[in-house]
C-alpha cells in the first residue's frame, strides 16, 4: 500500500513541475529558442501521462503515513524532482555531460546557486529562466506546494512539510496545515511580484527581472549575467536586491503576524533580533574594512552590505570579488556560512536560532556555576522552550560540522586544495554557492571530477532537508523494523 502512497504523491509533485515548466517554455517561444521547446514539452507531457495512469484508478485512496514513511518519500521527492529538474538542462544540449546537469539542477532546487557554467550569457533565456525557477520553487518547498494544492494530501500534509522545512522547532501559523501552505505561498508570490517590479523599474528587462526576483526570494543566487548582478553596476538594483535577499532570510510567519497584527509575536522573537543584530554589526565591520579599497563610505557600505546579507541569507549573489577584499573583510564573511538565515525561511546553513539557543544555554551555564542550587532554562519568544531542544540544536550541529568533515574529504579526493576543499564542503551543506579559493564568486564548478559533483549533490540535498530527513534514509538502521 506503501507503494501507491509514494507513488500518488511524487506522481503529484512532479506533475506540478511539469505545469511549472510552462514558464521557461513560454519564455522559449517569445524569443524563438526553438532547440529549448522539447526538452521542456516532453517532460511536462510525461509528468501529465504519469499523474494520470497513477491516480485516476487510485482517486478514492485516502494517504496515510507513517513517521517513517515521511522521510522516504521527501526524500525520494527532491530526488525525482532534481532528476526531472535536469532534463531540459542536458537535452536542450547546453550540458553534455549528465553530472554536469544533475549538479545544476540540485544547485538550483536546494537554492545553493553553485554553477558549472563558466558563460551564462550565451544561455538560451529559457534556460537561464528555469535555472532561477528552480530557486524560487526549492526555496518554498515544492511539497510545501502541493499540501497547498492538492487536498488530497491534506492527511499528513503536516508530517510532509515538517521534514522539508527548516529549524529545530515547526509549527503551523494556522489550525489547518493546507492554509499554512497556502498562506505562506501567498506572501512568497507577493515578495516576488514585488520585488520583480521595483527591478523593472530599476532598469531590468521584464524577464531578467523575474530571473533574479526568482532567485532572490529562493535565496539561491543564479543569475543570468556572468558577473552576477555586478554587471548591472547599478545602485538601485543593489539595494533592491538586499533587501529582499535579507528579507527572504527572515522567517516567513513573522510576515503572517505582521499580516495579522500580531505584533507582539514579532518584536518578541529571539531570532529575529537575533539575525538583525548579526547582520548590522558584520555590515559595520565589513564597511570599515574595505574603506581602503573602495575610499567613499557610501560605496563601502553599498558592496559591504550586500555581501554580508548575500551570504547570510545563502543566496550567493555578487556584485564584488570579495577575495580580493582585506583579510579581516574575508574572515567576517567567512563567519556567515557558519551561520545562515532564520529558520523558517528560504536560506540555507545552520541557522540563526541554533545559535540563539547555544547562547543561552552556555549563560545558563555561566549562572549554574554561580550558583549551583538554581534553576535556569532555555526561553526562546519570550517563553520557557521545550528542555530537549538544546540536545536536538547541539546534535544537530554535530552533524553538520561531520557532514562538512566528510564533504572536505571527498574534495580533497578530487585534488582540491584544503581550503577550497573545506570551504566549497561549507558552502554545499548550508546552500550558499560561492566559497573561497577555487570556488570564489568569480568562479564555477565545472572543473571537479564527476564523483565530486554526485557528492555534492547529495551534501547540497541533505543541507536543504536539514540533514536528518537525507541521511536517515541512507542509514541501514531505518531500513531494519
């Protein structure tokens, strides 16, 4: 019965991504890519010929599952939908070599923005479009999508997302899970029709606008230019961008209660103030480090500002090779791949309330030593947090730091030096895209040996699930009743 759940809902989801493939293929047709028409028309066909033969003789069947069947079918989701993802991508022949076009296609699903392509230029803006799409529908989470949707998948649809998405603690902003999807789909769509006109208005053609709106609001960082928004070289589009880049590394409820006035909920939330602290006091340091290279204060704090929030949020974006930047500018940006956005948003890393958490409990421990006999927890929100959450945050940061150790050493398998091996390992579990080294923002992924790219597709996949939901089901104990 297992089988007919899993394939009823991944049957589901890559039938939407079949819809959503109209996009790019509309973008094909208004400029004539005719080469780019079936590599999108046949899988958009196959997904509709698949949804069909899989649920008109299941229509009746109610989906029930288990915790255990969760994880495998998430799992099996963002597997078949990066397959899907890099269909166009190899048969419109702008990849020959299948690694190539997988690594891509994760790149962009995860929202990690890691490029093989060395000239994104000569792209047909059909590809270019899907490469940013795929961004903007990882971001959210296609499951997240079809709970939304599809109603069929109302039962368990809490379980669905609560293994897709991100942080220590889920929980729903409303009583029912499929208008908490619908919900935040809805503010996800308003951000991104927003932001797509202010770039319009800021000088950008209407597709390219939505390319790097789509990218924006996934916190992904594919572009359509070779030197990423840099080669707009525009002030207006700067700011634009750092904006919604900063505010997709928000967590999306806090805009449900801003919606709702709610506004205790959110000038009491530790993470929030948390995350806006670390931002303003790295832009500050990031400004006064690179005043030397760049002289004025105002220019300073535009390419600062936009670096810091690019890399906090893991959208990876750039308008500046910040390796060529002051060491002390480097070392601060380096500390934001250990960090990452909010829970709850698009962005990827570690995430900014595991820290909050950490803090408190090591000023918890300060205090027990002054004195022994008092009872000290974890609050979070103004309110006493669950006693196990700082074992989940500690485990779960263990895990990662493996996960990055393990990442390292499968680079350096493939000849990378250890600093681009440790920081591209950084960069592909928390989702960021650019690192240091060789694999500066300046600089692509196409020069690693296949076995790394498939590596990393899986590093940059387990990131995006929060580890657990990935590597649990790659452990011989799940499989074992």
């Amino acid at each position: 019965m297992f089988i007919l759940y899993l394939l009823k809902i991944v049957s589901a989801l890559l039938f939407i991504l079949g819809v959503l493939f109209a996009i790019p293929l509309a973008v094909a047709l208004v400029y004539g890519e005719t080469s780019a028409y079936m590599p999108f028309v046949i899988p958009m066909i196959a997904s509709v010929v698949l949804v069909l033969a899989v649920n008109l003789p299941t229509r009746r069947l109610k989906i029930r599952l288990s915790t255990r069947q969760t994880f495998i079918v998430v799992a099996l989701a963002w597997i078949f939908m990066s397959l899907m993802g890099s269909v166009p991508l190899y048969f419109s022949g702008v990849l020959t070599n299948y690694a190539d076009a997988l690594f891509e296609s994760v790149s962009g699903f995860s929202t990690t923005g890691a490029t093989i392509f060395s000239e994104i230029e000569s792209l047909p803006r059909s590809v270019n479009m899907w490469r940013c799409l795929s961004h903007w529908i990882g971001g959210m989470g296609i499951v997240t999508l079809t709970v939304a949707l599809m109603p069929l998948l109302g039962v368990g649809g809490f379980q669905l997302i609560k293994a897709e998405t991100t942080g220590p603690e889920k929980g729903k902003v409303t009583s029912r899970i499929t208008t908490t999807a619908k919900v935040l789909w809805g503010i996800y769509i308003g951000l991104t029709l927003l932001q797509a006109l202010l770039l319009r208005i800021a000088g950008m053609d209407f597709t390219d606008a939505f390319s790097h709106a789509f990218a924006t609001l996934g916190t992904g960082g594919f572009s359509t230019r070779n030197s990423s928004l840099g080669s707009y070289n525009s002030a207006a589009i700067d700011i634009i961008c750092t904006v919604f880049m900063f505010l997709s590394g928000v967590n999306f409820s806090i805009y449900f209660y801003l919606i709702a006035r709610k506004f205790k909920d959110v000038t009491s939330n530790s993470e929030l103030k948390a995350y806006i602290g670390i931002v303003v006091i790295l832009i500050i340091g990031v400004t006064l480090s690179i005043r030397s290279v760049y002289g004025a204060f105002g220019t300073s704090l535009r390419y600062a500002s936009f670096q810091v929030v690019s890399l906090m949020s893991t959208t990876g974006f750039a308008t500046a090779d910040f390796l060529k930047w002051p060491t002390a500018a480097q070392f601060m940006l380096l500390l934001t791949y250990f960090i990452g956005g909010c829970s709850g948003s698009t962005s990827g890393g570690i995430k900014v309330v595991r820290w909050v958490v950490l803090h408190k409990q090591v000023q918890n421990e300060t205090q027990r030593m002054l004195h022994p006999h008092g009872v000290f927890t974890v609050r979070l929100n103004n309110r006493v947090g669950s006693k196990d959450i700082v074992f989940s945050v500690a485990s779960f940061i263990t895990v990662y730091l493996v996960l990055v150790g393990i990442t390292t050493f499968v680079g350096s398998l493939g000849n990378l030096d250890l600093w681009s091996a440790f920081t591209g390992a950084l960069s592909m579990v928390g989702n960021v895209g650019p690192g240091f080294g060789l694999f500066g923002p300046a600089e692509n992924f196409g020069f690693l040996p296949d076995f790394v790219k498939y590596f990393y597709c899986f590093a940059m996949l387990a990131g995006r699930l929060e580890l657990y939901t990935m590597l649990i089901v790659f452990m011989p104990a799940f499989w074992k009743k």
